[in-house]
C-alpha cells in the first residue's frame, strides 16, 4: 500500500531502553551504562528542569503554537529575526519538514557518505533522488558534493560536525563549497554539533546566512543543551524559507515542556560551559587510550568517537553489552569495522574503556 519511496525504506535505528536491555543482559539497570546516542552525560539543567516542571502546571492547555518566547530568546542570541526561525519536534523535525518543502519525485538530494542517517530516510520517505558521494578521509569530500548538483538538485544536506564520524570543516572550505552551489540549490547546514566547536577557524553557519541566501542552518537542544527528551531542534533560513517551512510544519509541534525548558536552558551558559568542558576533556581520554591500546580512531569535533576495533566489531559491540555498556554499532552507516562511543562522565569513560579492553583480549 505504501508509496515506491516509503516501500524502499530501512527504520532509524534507535537503541533498546536500558530496562530491556537489563532484562535481556539479566543485569541491574543501574549498572548499565549508555553511552550510545550520542546523549548529554551531566543530566539535565536545573534552570530547564525547574521551568519544566513549571509547565508541566499547564497540561491542558495547547502549546504556544507560535513558540514566541522560545522564538524572541533565540531570536536574541544569535541576532536573528523571529521570523527566520522554524522550530521542530528536535531537528530531525526540521530536516523532513525542509525536504517536503522543496523536493519532490523529481528531484535529487545530495549529501555525503557516512554522513547522518536521516538525510537518506527523509529524501526516501518524499520519493527524492538521494545522490550519496563517496567520503574522504571519512568527512565530505565537498568539492565531489558541489560537483554532484545538476539540474534536478534542490537541496543538499552537510553535516558539520558530522554523526556518525565526527568530522568537521573549516569555515574557510564551507564558504568556498557555498560559492559553488547556485543559488536554486537549498544548502542544508546541520550543526546539530557546533556547542562543541572552540577555535575560530570553525564557521557559525548563522553569521553565513546574510550572504548565501540559500542556506538553511539546523540546530538542536539535545546535544550540548542536554534536552534529548524533549525533542526541540531548530532552523535559522532567510525569512522566506522560513516562512514556507512554517506553513508546513505541525502547528503544534514542540510541545509546551520543550517550549519552557529549551527558553530557559538558554538563559544557562554555566551549563553549556560545563557540557564543552566534560565533552573536551570526554574526547582527550577516549583518544589517549585508544592510542595506547592501539585501535585507530576518527578525532571527532563532536560528543562521540567512532573507534575502528576490526571485523570482529558485532562480537565486540555483544561483549561490551554483557559488560552493561551499550555503544553504537555503524555498520548500518557502511563502517563495519568501527564502534561509535559516546562520550560519558570520566568513571563512564572509564569503565568503558576497562570493559573494551577486556572485551578485546577476549576476542583474541
Ligand atoms: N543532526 C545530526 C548530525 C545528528 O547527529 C542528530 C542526532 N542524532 C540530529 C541532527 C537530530 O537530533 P534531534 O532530532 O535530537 O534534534
């Protein structure tokens, strides 16, 4: 029944609950450590958690369908207008609503290799032409990205940093990709990531917006702002853009818990230099260790690592569960040999790194 599109279509893999994966492992759920989606290991903010416990008074009522106050503190931070801005149920949200927007049947969608699974779901589920290019160095070959646009090409996703790699352009290749991209192309900027950007040479893809007229940045509240649960990602566009996502969008979308809470976490910078800080120093001793145990890695800019333990990655991924920690398998992503591990609090790391270590001496 369902269309050519929808027919072709693998699922998003989400990992299990940790309750049933306890069960199946027979272990305490305490005990279990995840360190699988890429989550924020400190726990919520208070600031987020005391409004959202707040609006939590208010369940009857519909969500501000509108998302003014969400809109207006955004709007503010980054020196935007509030109508350039379209909020989403998390970015993901965001992305399909953007290729139902402006593909279609007849069009193509290019993004890269190994790049994040739902650009190929969300131009499959529209029955879009998803153009893959072949990766370098397991990042965007972005010059083959803008060499793949024809004519039928009406958007293309970039993901900076990239899931499930973790690798990251510079603002200098960004803008110079961006040169080549005609200006019908929508250019899709995901930097679900950048919180954990520090250094200049990397771009703020809102400050591009005044000059490339055709990019569409995305962002999220569930990495570095710590509210995975709540679900709110958001698009910064010309206006134009935004107003056409927003006309297609749920009205009510993010729901008021989200609304309240992502308002109030951005009003937390302590916390936000506390999710930079953990992560920073998250990646220093997941990369050290894995130069002394010897296993190859990708450095990331992001909250996760994909660490390169061989073909025997599945028995590895098995023997690290029966340990109580849960990582990512990315063979789905066409990397088989490598596990991406999400940075936790030091002791997580740690025992991850133990229960790798053994894992590995058990497979020989
Ligand atoms: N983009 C990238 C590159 C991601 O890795 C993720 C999360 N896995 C998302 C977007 C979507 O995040 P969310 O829907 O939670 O905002």
């Amino acid at each position: 029944l369902a269309v050519k599109g929808v027919q072709a279509l693998s699922p998003y893999q989400p990992g299990k609950p940790i309750e049933e994966l306890a069960r199946e492992l027979g272990l305490n759920p305490a005990e279990i450590i995840k360190l699988a989606s890429n989550e924020n290991p400190l726990g919520p903010s208070e600031k987020a958690l005391a409004a959202a416990r707040k609006a939590l008074e208010e369940l009857c009522l519909y969500p501000d369908g509108n998302g003014f106050e969400l809109k207006q503190a955004l709007a503010n931070r980054f020196g935007v207008g509030m109508d350039q801005i379209t909020l989403g149920n998390g970015s993901n949200d965001v992305l399909e609503v953007i290729a139902r927007c402006f593909a279609d049947t007849e069009s193509e969608v290019v993004f890269s290799q190994y790049a994040f699974a739902v650009y190929p779901i969300v131009t499959q589920a529209i029955g879009a032409k998803g153009v893959p290019v072949p990766a370098k160095e397991w990042g965007h070959d972005l010059d083959a990205m803008a060499a793949a646009v024809t004519e039928r090409t009406k958007l293309v996703f970039v993901a900076n940093p990239n899931n499930p790699t973790g690798t990251v352009h510079t603002a200098r290749a960004i803008e110079s990709f961006l040169d080549k991209i005609p200006e019908r192309v929508l250019v899709v900027l995901d930097e679900a990531y950048c919180e954990y950007l520090t250094g200049e040479e990397y771009p703020d893809g809102i400050k591009l917006l005044e000059r490339y007229p055709n990019l569409i940045v995305c962002r999220t509240f569930s990495k570095a702002w710590g509210l995975a649960a709540l679900r709110v990602g958001y698009a910064i566009s010309s206006p134009a853009i935004a107003d056409i996502l927003n006309r297609v969008r749920q009205p009510f979308n993010v729901d008021s818990v989200a609304l309240a809470a992502a308002t109030a976490v951005l009003q937390d910078e302590a916390y936000l230099n506390r999710s930079r800080e953990v992560n920073a120093a998250g990646l220093r001793q997941l990369s050290e260790a894995f130069e002394l145990i010897g296993l190859p890695y990708i450095p990331s800019a992001g909250n996760f690592i994909a660490v390169e333990v061989g073909d025997q990655a599945q028995g590895i991924y098995q023997s690290l569960l029966s340990h109580g920690v849960i990582v990512r398998p990315i063979a789905g992503y066409g990397m088989p040999l490598h596990l991406r591990v999400s940075v936790g609090l030091p002791e997580e790391n740690e025992r991850f790194l133990d229960a790798l270590s053994q894992s590995l001496a058990a497979a020989g």
